[in-house]
C-alpha cells in the first residue's frame, strides 16, 4: 500500500523516502562529463514531482518508459523553491503491486450525481433544436461514458478523472446564474456552449496512467475536434437551423477567449463573452482551491508560487484566523466611562512627488471594516 503522496513533500524535505510513482515522462541527458542521467517527472494522485538520477543510470536506462510504474527510493529537498527527487534507487512495478487510485486523482464529487444535474438543466431548455442536440451527446454511450470521467486539463484546473464533469456542472450553475441577471443572454445557447466547450477534451487527452496528450490532441487540439463532433450530431437532428450551428461553432472557437491563449477568434456576441469569462473564471477558482489544498499544512497563509495563476497565494480565511486571535484576546484600554481610546494612525500622504507622513487621530474604526461580526 503506497503510504507516501506527492502532497507529503512538505512533511518530509531533507529525508529519505522509499515511494511508488507513475512516471508521467522521461527523459536521457548528458551530464558535463558526456554520460547519462535521467530526469523524470513522477506523479501519483495528489500532484507530480521532478526526479533526477544520476549515477546508476545504465541499469535502469531501458527498463521502463513513460506510464510505467515504478518505486524509488531518494532524497527529498527542494531546488529553486520546488521539490525535486534525487533517485538512488528504482525498479519497475509488477501488475499484481500496482493499485490504480493512487496514481489517478479522481473528483470527490459524486458522478451520478453530477450526470444527473446535467440532465436536469438540459431537460429545462426551451429551444427544442439545442435540447435534443445535446440530448444526442449525452445519449451517445461512448461520449458519455468518457465525458463522465475525462479529466478538464492536464494540469492547470480539474486534473482529475471526472473533473471535465465536475467543471461543466460547475460552469452550469454559474451560467444560469448570470442569466437571471443580463436577461438579453440566451440561457439555451450559453448553457450549450459550456456543455460542448470542453466536450473535445475525451479525445485530446489520454488518462490510462497519467494525463496526457493523445496523438490527434496534439495536433489538432480540442476545439478542431469539437467541431468534427458538432458536425456529427447536428446531422441527427432535422432542420437544425444554420444560424444556431454557426453561433455554437462561434462559442467553441472563442471561448479561450485571448488570440494568445489559443482563441482563433475573439467572442463576438453575448454568449460567447459571457463563457469565455464564466470559464476562465471556474478554472483559476479551482486552481486556487487545490492549491491552497496542496498546502493546507503550511503555517503560513502564504502558499508558494503558483505557474498557472503566475503569483503566490494568500488564503484569506487561514490569514483571518490567525490574525484574529491576538485581537480577540486582547483588551482595549479605556478611560472609566469613557469611550475606548484609540492611539493615533499614522497615514502616507502624497504632496507633488515626495511621501509625506500625516499623522491623524480617526473616531474608533472596526478592525475589519466591512465583515460583519
């Protein structure tokens, strides 16, 4: 049973660990001398980790390659503020020592449950051409099969098996929301491209043993599969009005919402714009969620870099509760009857181009103006 995860890293640095890993890659470079090493990256349920072996190497070289399962044993440290893995020892997993839920992470959402709540809102649309449209998806024994336990990405947001579930129910819920308040959007169009924007993603991904790219994802990626696919099921609902066709393909293709992000256009009407931004949303909010699970064991309500945001994190709640204690147990001093003495506050004002210090006494302030207590 494996007893050591990737999130553990934190719990162990500096230490000897002896663990199981699935190797997401791996790579032969040459050290300066002009022999091997072998730089791999490992990942289990929980996250993913660097590895770097460099003596030895000719003995495990050939035997194994990426999604193969192995066990190491290694020091644990971190380099350039993340953690890496210096190998001394690893072999290959036979079948019968392999448990595949510790490699895979997998949504903590129920997945009927999940179905069951796409179903509900697809069964709510007024626009019978978009409704059976989607019903034809969802009818589709192998897409929903796969759509039921893709993951949404390969790393960045809703990496896990149902995640693609999870983030569609997800952005649903957050569409029909926003609905209600911009009554000019069509809830029907929006909620169809929230359910087709990521639909491409069971083919563009593989998650076997690791999440990664299948050949046709590489190539064409998502969006030009979703296309294919809309193609193929407009054609099994008669006199699918053109007009509609043209804007779900509008809502595809824009909804990365940024050229540089990989949008060949930019969202163009209501719907699209209001995906787009709904999207981007669910994922960092998710990213952010997981990170700050990653790290729930720090102190400090700081967390480390994050790539996919491009900053570190505070965790506001953490921040709010260690922050609280010291000024619920303390006393504020006061004059008998009078009202509770404030020490002045010392502001930074800005005259022309030099700071000055301002110094001012304000009426009592609540320590977190605008929470209520």
């Amino acid at each position: 049973m494996k007893e050591f995860y990737i999130c553990d890293c934190t719990r162990h640095e500096n230490k000897v660990i002896t663990s199981t890993f699935v190797v997401v890659s791996k790579q032969i470079k040459p050290k300066k001398t002009g022999e091997p090493y072998l730089a791999l990256v490992l990942g289990d349920r929980s996250g993913q980790l660097e590895g770097k072996m460099w003596d030895n190497v000719e003995d495990v070289l050939n035997a194994f390659d990426q999604d193969d399962f192995v066990k190491v044993k290694g020091l644990l440290n971190k380099y350039k503020n993340r953690f890496q893995i210096t190998i001394h020892k690893l072999r290959t997993l036979g079948e019968s020592e392999i448990e595949f839920s510790d490699y895979l992470p997998k949504t903590t959402k129920d997945i009927d449950e999940l179905w069951l709540t796409l179903g509900n809102f697809v069964s709510s649309f007024e626009n019978s051409y978009l409704k059976s449209l989607v019903q034809a998806f969802m009818a589709d024994p192998q897409i929903a099969l796969a759509y039921r336990n893709a993951p949404a990405a390969k790393s960045l947001h809703h990496a896990c098996i149902g995640g693609l579930l999870e983030h569609v129910v997800s952005l649903f819920r957050s569409c029909d929301l926003v609905c209600r308040n911009y009554p000019q959007v069509n809830r029907d169009l929006l909620l169809t491209g929230a359910f087709l924007h990521d639909i491409g993603k069971i083919h563009e991904l593989t998650y076997n043993r690791s999440f990664s790219y299948t050949t046709r994802g590489q190539l064409l990626g998502h969006m030009i599969i979703e296309l294919e696919m809309l193609q193929e099921k407009i054609a099994l609902v008669p006199g699918f009005p053109g007009e509609l066709k043209t804007l779900i393909e509008h809502l595809i293709i824009s909804h990365h919402g940024e050229y540089e992000f990989g949008s060949p256009k930019l969202p163009m009407f209501a719907e699209a714009l209001v995906l787009h931004y709904l999207d981007d949303l669910d994922s960092k909010m998710e990213a952010m969620r997981a990170h700050f699970e990653r790290e729930a064991d720090l102190e400090s309500p700081w967390t480390s870099y994050n790539a996919s945001l491009g900053r570190p994190l505070l965790n506001s709640a953490k921040f709010l509760a260690t922050k609280a204690a010291p000024f619920a147990e303390a006393s504020t001093p006061t004059n008998g009857n009078a009202a509770p003495v404030v020490q002045p506050s010392t502001a930074v004002a800005k005259t022309g181009d030099k700071l000055t210090r301002v110094e001012e006494t304000p009426e009592e302030v609540p320590l977190f103006p605008g929470l209520k207590s």
